[in-house]
C-alpha cells in the first residue's frame, strides 16, 4: 500500500521533467530555424547555470558570483582549444574542474561568512574576476576571445549535444541534493549552530556546494564556448549572475525543477514577444514581485500552494458540517 | 575518572568577566547539576565546552585530551551531544527527518559511498531509521514523527532537541534548560527518561532552574557571575546557606 502510494509520487515528480525533456527533444522537427535552435541552446545553457546555483545556494549561501565561475569555464576551455588544440573532451572537463577549484580557493576565506555578508564577498569576488580577465592577454581582454575552434559544426549536432549534457548535469545534480549530502546541506542552511551540534563541519560542507555547483557552471560555460566560438566578458557580469538568481528565485529556490522552469519561462518570454523585448527587465521585476507576494515558494510551489487551498477547503467543510449536526 | 575537567577557564566579553576562573568536572557516568541564577554564565560554559565560542583563559580537557580550541563540529565526533537554550531546530524538516539528519558521524558514510549510493551507505540508512524510530519511541516522539518540527508544541520540540543530541551517540550529554517549556507530565517523563540514559551509561550534564532536577543529580555545581560559589550533593546544597541567598533568596 505505502509502495504504491510511493512509486505514485514518484511517477508524479518525473512527469514535469519528462514533458519538459521531450518538448527540447522535439524542437528541431517544428523549426529548422536556426535562431530558434539557438534560443533553445542558449536556455540549456543557462539552465545548467540557475540549478547549479542552486546547488550552492542549498548551503544557505546566495552567491552573486556564479556568472563569472561560469566565465571561467568557458574562458579556460576557449584558450585550451584555441591556443594549446585540446580535444573538446579535455577542454570541457579542464574548464569544469578549473572553475571548481578556483572557487573552493577563493571561497576559502569568506567561508565563514554567512548571509548577506557572504553575498557581498561573492560579490566583489565575482566583480574581481571579470576584470581580472579583462586585464589578461591570453583572454583577448576587453576585445574578447574570438575564433575559438567549435566542437560541432551542424547546429543539430550542437542541440542534442547540450541536451544530453543538461540531462547528464541535472541527474547528477539531482543525486547529490536527494542524498544525504543535500541533507545535510539544508540542514546547515536551517541552523549553522544545530548542524555543528551533530558534527557537520560548516566550512568543508560549504566548500563542497560550492566546489559541486562551480563545477557545473564551469562545464556549462565551456561548452558554450565551444559552441559559440566568441567570448565577451559582457556576457558574464554582475548583472548575468543576477539574471541567474531571478531565474531560480521565479521558479522556486526551494524545489529542484524551480530554477529549471525559471529559466524556461524568463528566457523564452521576451523571445516570443520580441516586439516588447526591452520591457524583459521591467517584466521579470513585476513577476519577481507577484511571486514574492503572491507565491511565496516560485512558480514551481503553485501545485502545493493549490493543494493546501483544497486540504483547507476541505477542512472548512468538514468543520461547518459539524456544526451543523 | 573525570570525564570532563575544565581548569582555570575564564571567558570575557569585552570588561565583562562571564567565566571566573572555574574549575569544573564531571565524573563519568555521573547525572551532574549545573545551576545558578540568571546571567550566571551556565549557557557561556556550554558554549566553551562545545567550542561554540574561544575561552580568553584555561583549559578544557574531556576524555584526557585537550579540546581548549576544538570546533564544534570536532567536539560532537568527540561524544559530546548538545541541546541549546533557545532550542534551534531543522524547522523545516519533520521530526523523523530531524533525527535522521543528527545521524551524520554515527554510523559514518564516505561522499562516495552516498553519492553513488553504495551498499554500504544503503546498509547505513537502513540502521538510521530504525534507531531513528528507536530514539522516537523512546522519548514518546513517536505520534509525531511525520509533523515538521516548526509545528509542535514548545514542549515536544525541546525533547526534540534531546532526541537529536542523542543521534549523535554521545559520551557526555549536555542539556540547556531541558525542562523550560514542558508540562508537568512532560517533565515526569523525561526525568525518568533522563535516569534511563545514566543507566544506559551516558554522562550526562544539566542546566536547570526547575528543581525537580536535583531528585535525578548525583551532584551539583553552583554557580554565580562565573565562579563556583558550591559544589557537593543536592542534599547538601539544600542545607547550604550562601546557595540559599544568592540563588533562591534564602527560600528554600
Ligand atoms: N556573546 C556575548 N556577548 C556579550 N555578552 C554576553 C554574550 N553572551 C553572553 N553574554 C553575557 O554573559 C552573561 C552570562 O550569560 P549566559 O547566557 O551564559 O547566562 P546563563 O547562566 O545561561 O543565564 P540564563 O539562566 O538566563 O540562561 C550575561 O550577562 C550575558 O549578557
Ligand atoms: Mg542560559
């Protein structure tokens, strides 16, 4: 009885990733349009990046310096495969590991800080780091980094590549929140003090989010260098990682599929109406506004907030029907 | 054997002297009193002890070694278990997952083997629920296992606390004030639940103004702004006169 009810409730949770994964499956047979293709990459890419923010911000730590881990990636892999002829294969892991160990080092020492005061050092180390690779040479500096070698060269090629690299990224991202480590993790974000009271090391817990979710930003980011053969450090500033929260805040930070649906919806909103695509910003300020006052848990948290509505419901009933005996 | 000594411990916040110099043990398997009247710096000691905060002087030593400058996380490995005034708790988490959580040193998983979901971590989290459900029915927990622990009563989420501190399998229990929020049939029930642990063979360290306490203690310390004005049995406190006015007024 328990086990029906639980593979139900399993089934239930599968079904928004399965509708969401066969609608990017199928894309290319509606549109051969390129452009449209390349929306659809551009989606994946930053859906790795908002849910491996997530990932981190599982810890407790809100970090406004993903854009630039994700920089990182892409920029490490850009100069392996410009400069040094790395295979792809090299390249994309070399840019994921680069950014994972770069931030575990240089989120080594404001891993004490919590709250606003971490936000603040990712901040300023997120500002850092953009400029740092501007200063640089081998980056291009503020030209950008241009002629990167492509991984394919058919733009389907490029599609199912990132679909399958979203999928890989999400299934072990999703392994590390439903273990004990997420436990843990949201243990830690709950009460600091109550988890170091059960022997949870803050510091090393808080690395490893932040060393596990880099590591994503960082494969997410080279592989889009390789795809899109240019970088601009534009692309990856205060205001991308910004973005990136929106996304995950919009969707739900509190549900895995949040930052997946956010970054669906606000990427593909202002493509659809391309007409009022400079109002986007004003757009996702006023959703961001209806979700703070309206659905506290993000779009993904609609589903429970509509079934607790019934649950009380039901409950009034049951009550008025007491009375009334 | 003393389980837990402390020697000349001071800790100042700023010009305020909170722990004066204090001398302080515990034997092993002993229920021991740590009492005092408010501010006394019962709460500052905890924290000493569990490396929550820096002592400015002294020393700590729990079972023969130095743990003066542990961290928290490395004093609970150690076998202390802590429950804390104010009582945090996973709020978000229920009850069962609340104890599951506390079971992170005890029985020990590697991030490989949890990762990719190893034998010997689904063999682990087979023996976390149950002693889960273990330490739930053993403090009476049991009806509310699946209730998240933000909705209980004041009550139950104080023995929540102790139930969680218990997860940790600890050598030396230390209760902030455990009583603080129980009714009366609470409290009989986990002051004889107190005496099971003892007898289980965990020492056990109590904050408590509730004097019901002193039934269970083999001894007490007193404390008053950071020094210890006595320590003894319960039934000498009773009869002591400088305990008497500077704790209860002289009313005993
Ligand atoms: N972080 C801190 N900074 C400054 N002063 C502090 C700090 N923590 C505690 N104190 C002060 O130290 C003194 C002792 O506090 P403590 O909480 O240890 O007392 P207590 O014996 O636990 O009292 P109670 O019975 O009310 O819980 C108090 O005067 C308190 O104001
Ligand atoms: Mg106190």
């Amino acid at each position: 009885m328990e086990n029906t009810l639980d593979k139900k409730k399993n089934l239930r949770k599968i079904i928004p990733y399965a509708i969401i994964l066969l609608a990017f499956l199928i894309v290319p047979a509606f549109t051969g349009n390129i452009y449209w293709l390349g929306v659809f990459i551009f989606i994946m890419y930053q859906m790795i990046g908002s849910v491996s923010l997530r990932t981190i911000f599982l810890s407790g730590n809100i970090s406004f310096a993903h854009g630039s881990f994700i920089a990182m990636g892409a920029y490490f892999a850009g100069i392996l495969a410009k400069d040094l002829g790395f295979p792809p294969g090299v390249t994309l892991l070399a840019g994921a590991l680069f950014a994972c160990v770069i931030s575990v080092i240089t989120g080594f020492p404001f891993v004490r800080l919590r709250g606003l005061y971490y936000g603040m050092a990712s901040l300023f180390m997120g500002v850092a780091i953009i400029y740092v690779i501007q200063a640089l040479k081998v980056t291009g500096g503020s030209r950008g980094l241009l002629d990167i070698p492509s991984m394919f060269s058919s733009i389907y090629a490029n599609y199912y590549f990132f679909v399958i690299l979203t999928v890989v990224c999400l299934l072990a991202m999703y392994r590390f929140e439903f273990s004990r480590i997420g436990i843990t993790l949201r243990a830690l974000a709950q009460s600091p003090e109550v988890a170091s009271s059960i022997g949870v090391s803050e510091s090393f817990y808080k690395l490893l989010a932040l060393g596990f979710g880099s590591f994503f930003a960082g494969l997410t980011g080279a592989a889009f260098a390789l795809y899109s053969t240019v970088l601009s450090t534009t692309n990856y500033g205060l205001t991308f990682s910004i973005w990136l929260l929106m996304y995950m805040m919009i969707g739900g930070d509190s549900k895995f599929i949040g930052p997946v649906i956010g970054t669906v919806i606000f990427v593909l909103i202002p493509e659809i109406g391309r007409s009022f695509s400079a109002y986007a910003p004003y757009l996702t300020a006023a959703a961001m506004l209806v979700v703070a006052y309206l659905i506290p848990g993000g779009l993904a948290g609609i589903p429970d907030l509509i079934r607790r509505r019934k649950r009380k419901n039901k409950v009034e009933n049951l009550s008025e029907g007491g009375q009334a005996i | 054997m003393k389980l837990l000594e402390t020697s000349g411990l001071t800790k100042r916040f700023g010009g305020l002297t909170v722990i004066d110099n204090l001398d302080f043990g515990i034997e092993e398997g002993e229920v021991k009193g740590l009492i005092g009247p408010n501010g006394a710096g019962k709460s500052t000691f905890f924290n000493l002890v569990t490396g929550v905060l820096l002592p400015s002087a002294g020393k700590i030593k729990y079972d023969n070694r130095d743990i003066t400058r542990s961290k928290p996380h490395q004093v609970a490995k150690m076998g202390i278990g802590r429950t804390f005034q104010m009582n945090p708790l996973f709020g978000d988490f229920t009850v069962l997952e609340n104890v599951k959580a506390a079971f992170h040193l005890r029985p020990h998983s590697s991030l490989f083997d949890i990762y990719f979901n190893s034998k010997v971590y689904r063999d682990n989290e087979k023996q976390i629920a149950e002693s889960a459900e273990e330490i739930l029915a053993f403090l009476g927990l049991i009806n509310v296992r699946n209730e998240l622990a933000k909705n209980l009563s004041h009550g139950y989420q104080k023995i929540l606390g102790v139930a969680r501190a218990l997860a940790t399998r600890p050598k030396l229990l230390m209760l902030d004030e455990p009583l603080g929020g129980l009714n009366p049939e609470e409290i009989d029930f986990f002051i004889k639940a107190i005496s099971n642990l003892r007898d289980q063979g965990i020492t056990i360290l109590i904050v408590e103004h509730n004097m019901q306490v002193l039934d269970i203690l083999n001894s007490v310390s007193v404390i008053s702004f950071g020094q210890k004005i006595f320590e003894g049995t319960p039934g000498d406190m009773r009869q002591n006169s400088t305990v008497a006015e500077t704790y209860f007024g002289g009313v005993i």
